[in-house]
C-alpha cells in the first residue's frame, strides 16, 4: 500500500497521468517458494501503437506481472531524451496482465518506451516503438 502511495505522490511532482490497469489472461500461478535472486523477471510484450489524428493509443502485456512494481510510459521525439508520461500501477494479478494508455498530446514522430520497475527494486526497460 505505502508504494502505490508514494508512487502516486511522485507522478504528482512529476506531473505525469496516473493510468489505470485492467487485468488480462491466461493467468499462471507462480510457486511461493522461488527465491528473489532466482525468480523470474517481468518484462513487456506486444507492445503497439495505434494512431488516429486526435490520439495514440498504446497497448502492451506484462509476463510475470507479480513480479512488477510499476510501470513508467517515457516519450521522446528525439529518440534520446525521454520523459515519464504516465506512472502505471500493475495489478496484483499473477501471470500476464494487459495494459493501455491513450495519449493525447501528439507530436510527429514520437518514440515510446516501458520502463519496468520490479518489487525487489531492479529496473529494464521494453523495446522502444515509434509513431509516424
């Protein structure tokens, strides 16, 4: 409860949007006692863009959603200089769990990434996508 308190409180100082999550399927158990340093990694799949005029609307799927603290949206439109757009909390959903964001300030050719923040604390990040 104190993370997503305090998670909440940083996307306020970073005036980031504070997404929604919404579980996805199948789901997988996961056996209580793997230890941290042997335990699997979350990481981002599917990760897709789809523009219209008004909007890009962004969806992915994490695997080994139990294992993920939060998720950070970056943005860039140089492809070096990213910023947080969006603080995602996870669900507490184990398995792989779907997630979307719309983003409504639209530049040309922007570039998106994931940031994953596990909950022993290492980070990685997704392959990168670009909107045309």
């Amino acid at each position: 409860m104190k993370t997503n308190l305090y998670g909440f409180i940083i996307a306020l100082l970073l005036n980031a949007t504070i997404a929604i999550a919404y579980p996805g399927s199948p789901f997988t158990a996961t056996d209580p006692t793997t230890s941290s340093s042997t335990a699997p990694k979350a990481s981002v799949t599917g990760f897709q863009c789809t523009s219209t005029d008004k909007r890009t609307q962004l969806t992915w799927s994490v695997n080994n959603n139990e294992m993920t603290g939060q998720l950070e949206l970056e943005k860039s439109v140089n492809g070096k200089e990213f910023k947080t757009i969006a603080i995602i909390f996870t669900t507490d959903e184990t398995g792989t769990a779907e997630y979307a964001y719309r983003d409504k300030e639209i530049a040309g050719n922007t570039i998106y990434r994931i940031r994953i923040i596990q909950k022993n604390g290492q980070t990685g990040y997704s392959t990168v996508i670009q909107r045309y």
